[in-house]
C-alpha cells in the first residue's frame, strides 16, 4: 500500500503539473477509488463486509473533519463516500487509511468490488455459519487479481451465512448462500447473473452445492467465463447478466463445469489449515455469562424506549446480548450520513459496548453487534441526544437513497430533496409502526445505487425534457422473496412525491388483512387498485391531493 500510495502521489503531482491530462489520470484515479462528480471529487473508501474497529471509525472522522466538510456517507455497499474532496490532499488521505489497514481500492472500476455480507454475520440468531472468513478470503483473493482488473464491467459479491437473506444475495453478480448437504457437509449454493440498472434481473442458481473448498476455484471459473465472453462493445449491456440472458442459464453452467474442470484441486483449493487460520481472526468475543433478560422490564410505561427495543434491537445467538441498529435516518438528514461528531461518538459507544467493533448495513445504517440486554436502556438514553436513536429500523422513514443529483453527475434527479420531503410529511412514529414495515428506496438515475427495484416501493428519478421527475414502482423485495418491483405509471413532479406515497399508503390500509406487510398486499392485489388510486384525483401544484382529506 505504501509503495501504491508513493505512486499515485507522483500521478496526482503530474496531473496537478500538466504533465498528464484528464483522460490520462482518470484510470488511474479510479484504481484509487476517486470520482469525479458535479462539485468535487469524491472518494470511496472500501469497508469489507461491513466491518469496522472503532479505530476506523475514528480515521472516517478524522477525514471528515480535516478533508471533507464535515460529515461522509455510509452507501448501500458497506462503504463509506465523501463527497468534498481536493485532489491535492487525496494521496494524504490514502496514507492516513493505510495507517489503520484501510484503502480505496476496487470501490470503483471494473474489477470486483467490496465483497459485502450480512451485518450481523457472526452473532445473528439464525445464522448456519458465520460468513466473515469466506468473504475475507475472497477479498484477498480478488484484490490485484491480475486477471480479473479490466473486466467487462463491474463486478459485486455478496454472501449469506443464515437462514435469512440479509445480504440481497439474489441481486447480485454472485450471490452465496452457505447451506449443509445431506451429510452435513458444509458448502454454498451459487447464484449468478442477478443486478439491477437499466435491466433488473434476479439471480439463478447454477449449483445447489459447492464443498466450501472450492469457494476460490469455483468463482474463479465464472469469472473466466464472464470475462472472455462478456461485451466490451457497450457498457450498458456489459453485466454478467447480460450474458445469462443471451446464452441461457443452463449454457453458461455447462462453460463454468468446463472451465472448473481445469481448476479443481489445484493451488487454490481451500485447505482445512488456511480455513482455520483465516477463521481464528473471527472467534467470538470473550462474552460474559448473563441471563437473558427483557429489556423493557423496569420500563414497562417508557413508550419511546419501547419502541426503539422493538425496532433497533435484534436477536443475538448469545443469551443476554443483543445487536443495536443505530438509525442514520434522522427526519432532516440525508439517509446514510453521518457526522465526523457522530462518527467519533459511534466509535466511543464501540469501545464502551460492543468489543470496539461497528458495521456497516447496506440499508445506509450502522450496528452495535455485541451489546449486553442489561445496559440497553442506558446506551439508548446517551444515543438520543447525537441523533442515533430514530426508533424506524425497517419503517417507512429508514429510507435508502444516493446522493443523487445533488451530488452525482450521472444523476437525472435529486433524491436527497425528495427523502426529506418524504421523512417529514410521515414523520409520526405512531403512524409509522402503525403502518408497519416498508422499504423505500430511492436512486436518483437507473444504475440504482438506491436499490430502488427491490424496494417496496421504488422511486426512480428520471430526466423528462429537462425537467426532474420520480418513477413508482411496488411490490419489489430483497432477501429469501426476492422481487423486482413493477412500475405503477407515469412519473410524478417532486412536489407530488409525498401525495403519492400517501395514496400508495392509504391503498394498502384499506385492502390489507390482519398482519399483512405493504409488500405482501401490493404483491396480492397487483398494481391495479393502486395505480387507480394514484392517478384518480388530480394532485395540484403544491403536491396536495384535491377534493379529499389525507390518511394519517
């Protein structure tokens, strides 16, 4: 790292000198993870699979405060953007990550990117087996991979090791799920061919079980296969999933056996021993015997308090621990950003409560992984006051959204605006837990940085003659049900956008059964009643429906 950093230092020198021109730098900038975007550049700091020491967070501070204005971004890739970065300070940056083991490589590019995983891998509840030191061997794996820097487009891993999907497997370039034979061997089922873009697509399964051994020979065949038959001619149809769709699944297992056929048992088959030391750097912590208790026993009459426990807590597989989400979805922030403040305070409640160690969700929030059931209501009391106790975990409000058009020069329209229109118009808890859970995701232009296709409801900002409009979709989902998500109609005015969640909203109140979420009856019902709801009554120019008065 230091000896890339020495070069790259030299690059930025000779782009700031006129000695290399834009065209020239720009490769190189981009292997170093810096876009340039409307205002600034921007660098993207990989954190792989979501995991962080509260050291690392506290360097993510430091950027913010020394480099940047103030605050970054937590994306829907487990990593971290900031937006207001010069050119000059950024081989400074590199070498103040590389001095806490991070770096920005593969977060841009078409090479393989941060290998993202289950936030809460290695304490979650349903979990076969934690998936941390097979995504650490693939991050090592493909890292300079030589072979593999200039492929057709980009390319995104993500792994499961649970029952539950919380990795968005089924959407990605290659999705691995970890599961048991019948011998009780353990192995993973692979999909391939799944993304979103300009063509969503989900994944499909071209082996149903690979011994864990050839996790590395296996993905090396797929990519082989990818990057001699993928198109180079045109970007937009450069995906791997392109390349499903044109050959058929079955063709392209057929050409992956083949070309495994030549890999298998070779110098990257796991060994037992490499998987046991990788393995040792991921033990459990020295957890304390507790009881489990209830959190809420002492304060029982504490309503905010229990409706943050029944949002932000999740189960751990330890009795008396608990992982605690804390909410980067403040009514008035922008989804995913955080502070240098907050950042250096997150980094302080880790070495307080959870073994010093944070996550990164790919819902743009972060996790506490490891906290004691007894000293919740404590750590809710102190989180309160720094803006990271939104009771909201899975709610309307818990919002994934890109930077769009604020930000992005590949935008068609802002999403930020539009969140915050979104979050304040529905910004009642009551009506929030009343409504149940909702996943809302927004991206500002059809790459769909926002996962806007498997949200519940998807917003999409689309250019019309000029002019920033929002495309609707519902019924999308991520996890064990994936779904993509299907357009209601016409696209809508910013000013609308708030209306019309509140008639997609009012849709479902009146046509939902008992315990029955917003994506299980748009997925029942269709589009139709929907749709003719939206569009029945004019919506006027201050985004205000006409004639009847609002639900909530």
């Amino acid at each position: 790292m230091r000896e890339r950093i020495a070069q790259y230092r030299d690059q930025v020198q000779r782009r700031l000198g006129g000695e290399l021109t834009e065209e020239e730098f720009l490769p190189l900038r981009l292997q170093n993870g810096l876009y340039m975007q409307r205002h600034a550049y921007m660098l993207r700091i990989a954190v792989p699979y979501g995991l962080l020491s509260s050291k690392q967070m506290r360097m993510f501070a430091h950027i913010a405060r020394k480099y940047d204005r103030g605050y970054g971004h937590f994306t829907t890739r487990q990593n971290i953007q900031f937006n207001w970065i010069e050119l000059e300070q950024t081989p400074d940056i590199l070498a103040d990550l590389a001095s806490v083991e991070m770096h920005a490589i593969q977060t841009s590019g078409n090479c393989i990117r941060n290998v993202t995983s289950d936030e809460f891998a290695g304490v979650a509840a349903d979990e076969i087996i934690d998936p941390r030191p097979y995504a650490e061997v693939l991050r090592q794996w493909s890292t300079f991979h030589p072979e593999f820097i200039a492929l057709p487009r980009k390319f995104k891993v993500a792994i499961n090791g649970a029952v539950e999907d919380r990795a968005a497997i089924a959407v990605h370039d290659i999705g691995l799920t970890v599961v048991r034979n019948e011998a009780g061997e353990i192995g993973f089922k692979v999909m391939v061919g799944g993304g979103m873009g300009r063509t969503p697509i989900l994944g499909s399964v071209i082996r149903e079980f690979l011994p864990r051994e050839h996790l590395l020979t296996y993905t090396e065949a797929i990519m082989r296969v990818y990057n001699q038959y993928g198109r180079r001619d045109n970007k937009y149809k450069a995906r791997i999933k392109i390349l499903l769709k044109a050959i058929g699944v079955e063709d392209f297992a057929r050409q992956v056996e083949e070309e495994w056929a030549d890999l298998k048992d070779g110098a990257e088959t796991l060994t037992l021993e490499e998987m046991e030391r990788i393995i040792a750097y991921f033990q459990p912590h020295a957890y304390e015997t507790l009881p489990a208790v209830d959190p809420l026993a002492g304060h029982e009459d504490n309503k905010a308090f229990a409706n943050w426990v029944k949002r932000n807590v999740k189960p751990h597989k330890v009795p008396g621990y608990a992982a605690v989400v804390l909410s980067l979805k403040k009514t008035g922030v922008p989804p995913g950003d955080a502070t240098a403040e907050q950042m250096d305070y997150m980094a302080d409640l880790a070495d307080r409560y959870s073994f010093a160690e944070l996550r990164v969700t790919h819902e743009q929030n972060i996790v506490l992984a490891d906290v004691q059931q007894g000293q919740l209501f404590k750590l809710w009391s102190e989180i309160k006051s720094h803006g990271l106790a939104t009771p909201n975990i899975g709610l309307l409000t818990d919002m994934i959204c890109c930077p769009g058009g604020d930000f992005c020069s590949l935008a068609n329209a802002k999403s930020i605006p539009i969140a915050a229109a979104i979050a304040e118009r529905f910004d009642h808890i009551d009506f929030l837990h009343d409504i149940g859970e909702i996943e809302l995701n927004m991206s500002g232009c059809i790459n769909a940085c926002g996962h806007h296709h498997v949200g519940h409801i998807g917003i999409l900002g689309v250019d019309k003659d000029g002019s920033e409009w929002y495309q609707v979709s519902i019924g999308g989902a991520q996890g064990n049900h994936s779904a993509i998500g299907k357009i209601i109609g016409p696209s809508f005015s910013a000013q609308q956008m708030p209306e019309v969640i509140n008639r997609l909203l009012q849709v479902y109140v009146r046509e939902r059964t008992p315990d029955e979420r917003f994506v299980d009856t748009a997925q029942r019902l269709g589009i139709a009643p929907f749709k003719e709801y939206v569009y029945a009554t004019p919506i006027d120019t201050a985004g205000r429906l006409v004639g009847e008065d609002e639900y909530a």
